[in-house]
C-alpha cells in the first residue's frame, strides 16, 4: 500500500459539476489543493478549484500535464473515457482505479458482473439486434424498459415498452448500439447505499436513503428509509460486497430497487458520491465527500453516524422559470441547509442546488424539506 497523501497535497478531479465542486469543498476543508479537467470554464468546480483547467478528456496531452500536476487523480463522473484515466495512470495515482470504471460503464457489464458475484438485479437480456429485442420481450413479458448499455443517467437512452406491439416503435431509436431489456419492476420503493473503502480495506456505508424520482431525476431522499432492518442490513452488506469485490478505493453508490415482497435488486451503481447522499453532508460527522478525500488519499474513514434523521430535495432549473427563487423564505426555518452549485444558467431540469431539512423523524425532515422548496417559489406544500 503506497503511503497516504499528507493535507498540503495537491488533488486532481476529472469533471466539473457539482459533484467535483463538493469534493473539492471537502479536500480544501482538510487543506489540500485541487486542480480540476474538464471541457468546460467557469464550472461549479472551477469556482473553488485553486486551478481549472479547460480541455477535452481525449486532449490526452493535457490530461497528462494534469495528472502530472497532482498526487492522486478521482473523478465525479463514470463516463471518462478509458483512454484518458490511463494517460492519467501514468504520473498519479488514479482511485477509483480504471476496472471499477469499466465494470459501470457498461450496464450489460455491470449487470454480468453483479450476477457473477450473486448479487440480485433485475432481470435483463443483452440486446444487439431487433430479434434480440423480439426473443427478450417473449421472455420477460411486459412492460419492460429498453435501455442503451452505454452512457445512460438520469432516464436519458431509456424507453418503456407497455406491449410487445411496441417493440417497431422504439427499435429504430436503439438499432445499431448495444442494449439491455430490464423486466419492469413494481417497486415499492427505491433505496440507495452510500459506501466507501479505504486504501487499506476498511469499509463505511451510509444509509440505506429512500428516493423518489420525478421525470427521471431524484427528487428527494430521506433516511432513515422506511424499510425493515432486514431489508437495510441486506442492502448495506450487499453494498460492502461490490466494494470489496471491485477492490474500490473511494466512494460508491448502490441504487436499490425494494419490491413488493420486499426482495432487493440492484439497479445500477455509481463509483463515486451521489445525488442521494448529500444529505450526509448537513446530517453525518463525515460527509460522502470528505469520504472519498480520504479514502483517495489513503487516510483513516471517518465515522458516517448520522446525527439526525434528514431529507434532501434536488433544485431544479425550473424553479427559477417565472422569477428568482425566494432564498430568505426557505431559509426562515432554522433546520433547513441550502446548497447552491454556481451554475448560471437555469434550464429545466439542470440541477442547480439543494435543500436538507433535519427532523426528529425522517417523515418530518421530508415534509420540512419539501415546505421549504415551496417557499422558494411562493407555494405552499
Ligand atoms: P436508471 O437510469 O437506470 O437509474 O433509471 C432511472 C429511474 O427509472 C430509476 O431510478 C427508476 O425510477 C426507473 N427505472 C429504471 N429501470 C427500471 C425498471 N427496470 N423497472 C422500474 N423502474 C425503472
């Protein structure tokens, strides 16, 4: 194991929402310095970066000159490509390291390898052609979701298909790439497991969240989720078991779907901090991001006890469509925590900030957090 990075080191981060920018708050927290690539300028990470760098990840003459720049190289995204974390392999340590990138990627490989280590997901079928599709749709019945296998988020390469009459409707948008039909599942909820692994093994989980979606995006978490211990401890072990099976240094998110007989499945899995686990930031002692500070740097986790139960609800583009969002208003309550990503143009569906409430209760911290995201825009819940 190679030594820790000591604070005073200089960090690298391979995108720049706000996923970068909250890392970036964590690291310089601890005082270390963070360089950030990405293609764009002025970004939420480039703010509070001591160094922005404008290139595009397969410029691998600047990634190179970037990774040269810094001790350790993260990212807050999994689509980099495979080229540019190699350039970066070659001057910096890069955690997570690029197999755990490949892995989730790819949802048709990232479901095989979840299989392989008997882990439950929701049963699917890798489709390359439209017989392909055809067979599938026989075999797994509907309604069912297509999906591209390759860079998908946020419902974006997806398709649900209510009959097999369908199936001439929706091919024509996937021929050509490879895909993957998903039974679609009557869930009762959907829950997420925020885990980290240190350099040296060690392993800390947050969670389980509850998630709701609207159009697609996360809308709000909460946690505790009202699920049964069973179905908790399950999904935090299930969490620990790809953290240790993908040998992750750094932070990883599992999303859950919990059906009706309150059987777990995973959906998907993100290699870094996540959307649902920003209420750890306001509600634990060690936030998801001063997490992957530490565990990239090869440092001791900290403890992830939540303190309170707490609930986060995504700002969207739209809540600024008719006039400025009413800040003082939200603020009114003491509990409720603001977090505004600097980004200056609010279209729909951009998320541009959140809101934690923290409660006695999970139920009170989501009806806190979602009264105070009313207010912004003079409604109420
Ligand atoms: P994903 O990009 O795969 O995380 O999908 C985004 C959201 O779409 C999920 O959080 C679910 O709410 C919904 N979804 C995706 N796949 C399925 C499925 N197989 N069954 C039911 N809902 C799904």
């Amino acid at each position: 194991m190679s030594r820790p990075i000591p604070p005073g080191s200089t960090l690298g981060v391979l995108g720049s929402g706000q996923l970068g920018r909250m890392f970036a708050i964590a690291a310089r927290r601890l005082g270390y310095r963070v360089h950030v690539l990405s293609p764009d300028d002025d970004t939420p990470t480039g703010q509070v970066a001591d160094l922005e760098i404008r290139a595009a990840y397969d410029d691998l003459d600047a990634v190179a000159a970037f990774a040269r720049g810094v001790s350790v190289v993260t990212f807050e995204f999994e689509n980099v490509p495979a080229a540019t974390t190699a350039a970066c392999e070659r001057f910096a340590l890069v955690r997570p390291g690029g197999n755990v990138l490949h892995t989730s990627q790819n949802r048709l490989r990232e479901k095989s390898f979840l299989t392989s280590a008997g882990i439950p997901v929701t049963p699917f079928w890798p489709v390359r052609s439209r017989g392909d599709l055809a067979a599938a749709l026989a075999q797994a019945g509907t309604p069912a979701v297509l999906k591209t296998a390759d860079w998908g988020y946020d419902g974006k390469g997806q398709a649900k298909l209510a009959s097999a009459d369908e199936l001439d409707r929706v091919w024509p948008k996937f021929a050509g790439g490879e895909s993957i039909l998903e039974s679609f599942i009557d869930f009762q909820c959907e829950i997420s497991v925020v885990g980290a692994r240190g350099a040296d093994g060690s392993r800390v989980a947050y969670g389980p969240m509850q998630n709701s979606h609207v159009n697609h995006i996360l809308d709000l978490s909460f946690a505790p989720a009202a699920v049964p211990p069973g179905v908790a401890a399950e999904a935090i072990e299930i969490t620990r078991e790809i953290l240790r099976r993908l040998e992750v240094v750094g932070v990883l998110c599992v999303e859950f779907f919990v059906d009706r007989s309150e059987r777990l499945m995973v959906n998907e899995l993100a290699p870094r901090p996540h959307n649902s686990g920003h209420l750890t930031i306001d509600a634990c002692t060690t936030c998801q991001f001063e997490q992957q500070v530490r565990a990239v740097c090869g440092l001791p986790l900290g403890s992830p006890r939540q303190h309170r139960p707490a609930a986060m609800a995504n700002l969207l583009g739209e809540l600024w469509q008719s006039a400025p969002p009413n800040w003082p208003a939200a603020l009114a309550q003491g509990d409720v925590k603001l977090h505004l990503y600097g980004k200056a143009e609010p279209r729909i569906g951009r998320k541009m900030g959140h809101l934690t409430a923290l409660a006695e209760t999970a139920d009170e911290a989501a009806r806190r957090v979602l009264a105070a995201r009313a207010a912004l825009v003079g409604r109420r819940v």
